[in-house]
C-alpha cells in the first residue's frame, strides 16, 4: 500500500500537469458516476413512496385491459387459488399473493350506531404484508380461518377509535355489516367514498342464492357480525387512493351466505402481489405465459400497477417513465466513468513514454522488467484511487443533499 501511495506521490510531484489530469479524470468521472447512481436512486425512492409500498405493487386480474385503463372481468372466472403458485413460480421473489375483492358493506353498526366506512375489502391472509400495512394491535386472521369461512375483521385504527376509543379496547368487539346499497354485490367495482368514519342512514338488503358460475354483481347480501381480531395504522390518503386501500378486512370467502355457491375463481379474480426489480412489462409477459402454460391459450391475463379497482394508466405510465429515466441515469453513470478511465489510461500511456529513459536507468541499475511493471501499475493504482475515492465521496455528499431536499 505504501509503495502505491508513494509512487502516485512521485509522478505527481514529478509532473504535475499530468498527475492532475490523471487525478481530475478519475475525480470526475467517479463523481458523475457516483452522482448518477445516486439521483437514479432518489427517482426510485419517489416511486416507491408514490406507491406507498417497498417494491412494486401489481394487481393481476382475470379479464382484458385497454389502453385507456377499462377494464372487463372474464365470466366465468378462468383463475383459482392455483393463480399464488402461478405467480410465485413466474415471479421470483413476489410478495405473498392476496385475493382482494369488494365486499358491499358500507356501514357497520354498533350498540344501534351506524358508520359509514370508505370501503370494505375481502382479501387473503398475505394482504396487509403485501401492501405494506402494519399492525398497532391484535393480529390478521389465518390461512385456517380463510378456510373455515370465519367472521372476523381487521379495521384501520381510525375506525377503531371513532367506534370504540383506541386500537385496543376494539379488539374484541363484535358489530354488524350494513349494505352499502342496492344492487351492490361482490368485487362489484363501484364502490361510495367518504372522508371518514360517522352517523349514516340505516340499510337493508335481501338474501338471495347464485347458481354455480353466474354473475354475482347483482346479488345482495344480509348483514353480518364481525369480531375485531387487529387493528392496522391508517394508511394516507395517497396510498388509500393509489392502492385502493380499505378501512375493513375480512376473509375473502367470509361474505358468502350460508348455501350461495359461488366459485372458488370468483375470488382469485384479481389478486395483488410486489415485485422488485422487474417491469411491469417484464411481469405482465411472465404473467401471460405462466398462465397459458397452466390454463391454456385462451386464458385473459390483466397486469397494471397500484388500485386493483381502477387501472391508473395515468399513474403508472408516469411511473415506467420514471423508471425508464433511472435506469438511463444509471447507464450514462456507468459511461461517463468508462470515458474517465479511457482519459486515465491515454494519460498513463504518455507518462510511460515519457519516462522511457528513467525506466531505462532502472533497468541499468538493476531493476528487473517486473519490478517495472508493478511500479507503474502502482502509480496507475495510486492515482485511481485517489481521485476515485474523492470523487465518490462528494458524490455521497451531493446525493445526501438531494434526498434532504426530497424529503417532506
């Protein structure tokens, strides 16, 4: 390491001009690179905080998606819980794979109070990891209690503390579910939206049973008890309206009348899941083949990023561009430091021709044609490393000054 050091000393002291060079190409080009990576790096993050979860948060769906973001639901339903193995196996490293349908609950009641809540959703046990919503108190219902068609809830700590004080004296508690209105069934796509939880209007609905594979839009269903098993942070309206957050959880299968025979694809219709480190395109062409593969070719396969009620093209295209531009910044990161060091090398090229007659002395006195080689290797090392090692490190100060800047 000394004689690296030394050396480098050396030819700057001992030709200034082209140690300096030499330093300010490496100094430059592992700032820029450094610098690029690091703004690459800030669009990311704004990605991520846009969609409000680590990774990338995709919805599939089993029906055909235009460009103007409509979206029409296959019927019947050609996906089942198969659809998580699927993903899983085309994915690598996906996030646990929820179903995620809208359940016509609008209000809930309690002790004869009534309050209107934003949204109410039947998902699978993966969803509040997948989606990123932590839990302040109790626990999200189990695999097992999917299974056994439990009635259990998981809702936000607003709704908590609107209804019962705190996240915690909710645990516990049972309510009833209201219908939202008539004529709203399951993973029906219109949903009503409030600013919050308070007094509403009371409702009703009737039972009716669907015949195996029909369309469930239409059908209604009876109120319901709930008991509160967890309580989750209140996501921001940013998130609550770009991932199509809900105030309620329950089982997807949870809403189905005793004796209604609804198909086990009609929930895994649409799922959500994240990815890291792969496109939107990239998984939607994983997705499709993965599919055919395991249902056949005409199989419809939907994949958008964000709300699995309402495609935001707008969104997500601002997103891929943004993506887009990271990795471009990245690249030109990568090429401003590749030119750096071609400038290093012609500038060592000259240094070594210019000192043909030292090195020839060397030779006279002794030095063997190793020792000559390992000499101007640790004058090129030296070099490098100075200037690559400062560059960087204002690099890291730069980018430190620009995720300052970003941050609320």
């Amino acid at each position: 390491m000394k004689l690296i050091f030394d050396s480098a000393i050396s030819m700057i002291r001992e030709h200034p001009l082209r140690g300096f060079l030499s330093l300010f190409a490496l100094f430059a080009g592992s700032f820029l690179m450094g610098s690029a990576w690091g703004i690459a790096d800030s669009i990311d993050r704004l990605v991520n905080a846009a969609w409000g979860v680590q990774g990338t948060a995709m919805v599939l769906a089993n029906g055909t998606l235009s460009a103007d973001g409509s979206y029409e639901r296959t019927m019947p339903p050609q996906f089942d819980a198969s659809a998580a193995d699927i993903v899983a196996q085309a994915i690598p490293g996906a996030g646990p794979v929820s179903p995620v349908t809208n359940v016509p609950f609008g209000r809930i009641q309690y002790n004869g109070k009534q309050f209107q809540i934003r949204r109410m959703l039947g998902v699978g046990e993966g969803y509040l990891e997948t989606m990123g919503l932590k839990l302040v108190a109790g626990q999200s219902f189990s695999a097992s209690d999917i299974k056994n068609h439990q009635a259990l809830i998981v809702v936000s700590e607003e709704v908590a503390k609107g209804m019962f004080g705190s996240a915690e004296a909710a645990l516990g508690q049972s309510f009833q579910t209201v219908m939202a209105g008539p004529g709203m069934g399951l993973n029906n796509r219109t949903s009503t939206s409030t600013t919050g939880t308070g007094a509403a209007a009371s409702g009703g609905s009737a039972r009716q049973n669907a015949p195996q594979g029909a369309n469930l839009r239409s059908f209604q269903i009876p109120s319901q008890t709930f008991k509160v098993v967890g309580v989750f942070a209140t996501p921001d309206d940013t998130s609550r309206r770009r991932l199509g957050l809900g105030d309620a959880l329950i089982p997807y299968n949870a809403a189905s009348p005793g004796g209604m025979q609804i198909p086990e694809g009609f929930f895994w219709g649409t799922v959500v899941f994240t990815a890291k480190n792969i496109s939107l395109e990239s998984a939607r062409i994983a997705l499709t083949q993965a599919f055919m593969a395991q249902k056949g070719d005409s199989v419809n396969v939907a994949v958008w990023q964000g709300n699995p009620n309402s495609p935001d093209m707008k969104s997500q295209n601002t997103a891929q561009s943004l993506e887009s531009l990271a990795a471009l910044v990245r690249a030109l990161g990568l090429v401003l430091a590749l030119v750096a060091g071609v400038g290093m090398y012609g500038i060592m090229t000259v240094e070594v021709a210019g000192r043909s007659r030292h090195y020839g002395i060397r030779r006279a006195l002794g030095s063997s044609a190793p020792d000559i080689v390992r000499l101007v290797a640790a004058q090129a090392t030296g070099i490098a490393f100075l200037g690559g090692a400062s560059g960087l490190a204002l690099a890291a100060v730069f980018n430190g000054l620009i995720l300052k800047g970003l941050s609320p």
